[in-house]
C-alpha cells in the first residue's frame, strides 16, 4: 500500500525552503512510514540556483512540486521582506489549493505542515480534513511573543510607558523593548505581524526548532499557559534541526583549506546569513576592528546596505571586493585572514576545529548550527527577530557577547576588536566557551533517539492516523 502523505507548503526564498524540508528529511528518516509531498512557491521567472541545488539532494520520498512563481511586482511594493515573503504565498493560493486537491484525489494525506510564513494555506485543513501544524523555524521565544502580542502591544505602546522599562515575556528574562522587532505602532510590518499572530490559533500545533535545555523557561511557561487553559496553541520543540552539509556555492575548498592551516580554535568565523548586509561605515569599522583584534578571522564579506530581500527573492549581488578599506586585503591576506565573497559552507566552517568563534547576526539556523557545534558567539543581530535572538544567547544563555554601538548604532573598531579579544582569550571568553561546549552537548541529546525533541515529534506523528 502507497505511504500516507503529509503536505509540506514552504515560503519563498532559500532560509523559508531549507528548513522546513530538513524537518521533513528528519521526520521521514524517524518515522519512514510516510512520503512528504512539498508544494514550492517562488518569486521572479524562476526558482534559485541555490533552491534547485537543494532540491536535487532531497531523498526520494519527498517529492518537490513547484509552483509556478508569482511575479516579483505582486511583492515588491511592500517595505517589510516578511510580509512580501508571506505575499508569494498568498499569491499561490489557487495553485497550493488546485495541487492539494490533486493530492488528495489520489492518495492518502494525513498532515499539512506549513512555515509560519505560509500560514494563509492553513484554510485548506479544513476543506480537505486534514490536520495542520506551523512549522516555526525559530525559538520558541519567538512563539511566545507571537502568542503574547496583543498583551504586549498595549503594554509598549501605552502612552505612560517609561521606555527603559524593561518587557517581560512569560518564562523569558527581562528585555528591552529596543530588542524587539518593532518599536511604534506605524513600523513596517507591524500590522501583518498582529494578523500573523492571529493564525497560531489554528492549527493543531506549532512545531518550533528549538530543544528543552535551550529555551526551558520559556517552553515551560508556554505549556502552563495550555494546562490552565489561557492559550490553546500547542508548542512541539522537534529540535536543534540544522543542515546537513548542504554547501551549495563556491569558496568550500578555499575556506576549508585555509582552516585547515590555523590553530585549534583560533579563528573567528564573520558572516551575517544569508541576506544580511552593513552600512559602508560599519564595513570599514568591522575591517579594522578585525585587524586591530589581531585575531585570525574567516570572513564572507557582502556589498553594503544591499538590499536583503535581492538575495531571498533571487536578485544578483554586486561584488563586494572593492568596498574593503584600502589595503586591507594586503595587509590581513592569508597571514591574519580569509576573506570570501557573498557564500561560503558554513556549517563546515563552523564544525572545523579551527573555529573558535562566530561573528554573527543571530539569524536563527545560524544560532542552532553554532550552538550543536559548540562555537561561542558575538552576537550582531541586524534585522527581524535577531536582536532576541541575541538576548537568548547574551543574557539568558550566557554563550555569547554583544559589541554596544555608539550613540550613532555604529559599533566602533576599538569595541569589535575589544570583543574578539575577550571572546577568544579573555576570562569571560572562557566561561562562554564551557556553557556552549555543554549545551552543544544537550543539544546532541535533544535529537538522540530516546532525547526530548525525539520524543515530542514521536507523540505527534502517532496521532497521524
Ligand atoms: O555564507 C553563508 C551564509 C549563510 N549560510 C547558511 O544560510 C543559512 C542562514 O540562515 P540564518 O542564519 O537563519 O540567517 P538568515 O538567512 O538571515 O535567516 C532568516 O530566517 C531565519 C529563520 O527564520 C531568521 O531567524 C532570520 O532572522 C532571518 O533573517 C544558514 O543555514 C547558514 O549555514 C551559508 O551556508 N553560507
């Protein structure tokens, strides 16, 4: 008899495609009585090299169907990239629904996983009775304040409010409201996320990439809010899930090679995700704070202020070479550092034993493949969620360090070399270094086959009759 299917809907762009198919890679390899079909949205005339790339190392179980790809003027005219993100779903609707329907006709599907990006299919659950799950490619902190925005939003935006008061999200440290995403009412975005935060009430569970040791407190708070009955979305923490290995481009052999050269845990590896890009100013401030550190560095250097969203959405990047200070490459080249334009295989990098720290923005993968590789990090968050991202890290975690930026939010060079010190030889560097190696060592359990993450997704699936 044919395996039962469970329907996977993706966002567009790489980092909304990777994920959600890593977690079905996972749940097929754990429960291989079920196939994955997966309906693939896209922007522009086609899919990324990189997209297609993937797709071709996917095992054959999952089976990839793309959608044809909404034009780029349908998403282009939003500010906020999460909203036109959430658009090229919105915009595929009739083609999800027609291939749903197809699916449906001639098999059996049990489950439909969405990313939190495509929440707008979840209307299809029902019309085709099937039950229907978010797959929050995030921490559960960021289910938390999903869940939690309403409260907060009549708590920031209260006229009274002293905005050094710190936020309280339940299970979570105090913040500062600086650290969330959006700081008035009129901030790109902000509506859409309100409507977002709507949808977690829906389906049948959310799926976070996140494991109990990492975010206890706040996953605990989240399950007591579901026993007493104050909230009724369900919270599933399936991970750390990352990737395995996928590359991709160009820069591998170079970068691994030069590694290969380098101490133990000598190098600070600097990259910013995949669409992450810093003013010129910022360019020139991270050059030399890096030269000044004296620290050995591996950086994939990005043009700057490039416009995040032409990588996600499949633009072309301009060469970033020439906005280097001048001479840099001269001076640092090969003796004190590597650097790679635009790309380069991260998750090798940073499981190279010449990594010994992570300049990073905090974009979530980056953070989980950081953390099951035992890498301390610098934590620059730059966009979205990243900055709470940051404070799991900083405040709550104690795993990383945060540069502070000048009155202007630039962070100087003296700041950034002072950082890289500390972090790879100081006596604070130490200690941050010994919590990451232990939750590393938590994070490997999670997803062992008697860990709590396994457990969790095992309790799921067999409700999937
Ligand atoms: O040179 C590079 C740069 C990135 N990557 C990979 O690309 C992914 C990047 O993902 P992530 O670290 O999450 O960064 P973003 O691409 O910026 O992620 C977006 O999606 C994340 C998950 O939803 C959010 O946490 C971020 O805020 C949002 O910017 C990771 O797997 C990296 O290993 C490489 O392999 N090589």
């Amino acid at each position: 008899m044919e395996k039962p299917h469970i329907a996977v809907v993706p966002s567009a762009g790489f980092t909304h495609l990777v994920p959600i198919l890593e977690f079905s890679k996972r749940l097929l390899s754990l429960h291989p009585r079920f196939q994955v079909t997966c309906l693939i949205p896209s922007v522009g005339s086609s899919l990324s090299t990189s997209s297609q790339s993937y797709l071709q190392t996917l095992p054959p179980t999952i089976h990839p169907i793309l959608l044809p790809p909404v034009s780029k003027e349908h998403v282009q005219a939003e500010q906020s990239l999460a909203v036109q993100i959430e658009l090229s779903v919105t915009h595929s609707l009739p083609h999800i629904k027609q291939e749903l329907s197809s699916l449906c006709s001639r098999a059996r599907v049990v489950a439909l996983v969405v990313d939190v990006f495509a929440h707008d299919a979840l209307q299809f659950a029902t019309e085709f009775n099937l039950l229907s799950y978010i797959y929050l490619p995030q921490a559960a902190l960021i289910l938390s304040w999903y869940l939690y925005s309403q409260e907060l939003d009549e708590i920031l935006f209260s006229e009274n409010r002293d905005p050094e008061e710190s936020i309280e999200i339940p299970g979570f440290v105090p913040m500062h409201s600086r650290d969330l995403p959006f700081q008035s009412r009129s901030s790109p975005g902000y509506r859409k996320f309100l409507e977002r935060a709507e949808k977690f009430h829906l389906p049948d569970g959310v799926f976070v990439n996140s494991f109990h040791e990492m975010e206890a407190s706040t996953i605990n708070a989240l399950r007591d809010e579901i026993r007493q009955k104050k909230r009724k979305t369900v919270v599933y923490p399936v991970g750390p899930i990352t990737q395995s290995g996928f590359n991709g481009r160009e820069n591998g052999s170079e970068c691994l090679n030069w590694l290969d050269e380098q101490e133990p845990e000598s190098v600070l590896y600097v990259s910013f995700g995949s669409g992450g890009t810093l003013s010129q100013d910022q360019l020139n401030e991270l050059a030399f704070g890096l030269e000044q550190s004296g620290k050995k560095f591996l950086w994939v250097l990005r043009p700057p202020n490039n416009i995040a969203s032409a990588s996600y959405l499949g633009g072309e990047a301009d060469d970033p070479m020439r906005f280097l200070p001048r001479g840099f490459l001269e001076r640092t080249s090969k003796k004190q550092g590597l650097v790679v334009p635009l790309w380069a295989p991260q998750v090798q990098i940073l499981g190279h034993s010449s990594t010994g720290g992570f300049v990073c923005h905090c974009g979530w993968n980056s953070v989980l493949e950081s953390v099951t590789n035992g890498v301390p990090v610098i934590a620059w968050p730059l966009f979205a969620e990243q900055s709470m991202n940051a404070v799991i890290l900083s405040d709550a975690l104690k795993v990383a360090v945060r540069p502070k930026a000048n009155d202007s939010r630039l962070v100087e060079r003296e700041e950034i070399a002072r950082v890289a010190r500390e972090l790879m030889d100081g006596k604070e560097g130490i200690e941050i270094r010994k919590r990451m190696k232990s939750l590393s060592i938590a994070a490997e359990n999670a997803i062992k086959e008697d860990g709590p993450s396994t457990k969790t997704l095992a309790e799921v699936v067999a409700t999937w009759k």
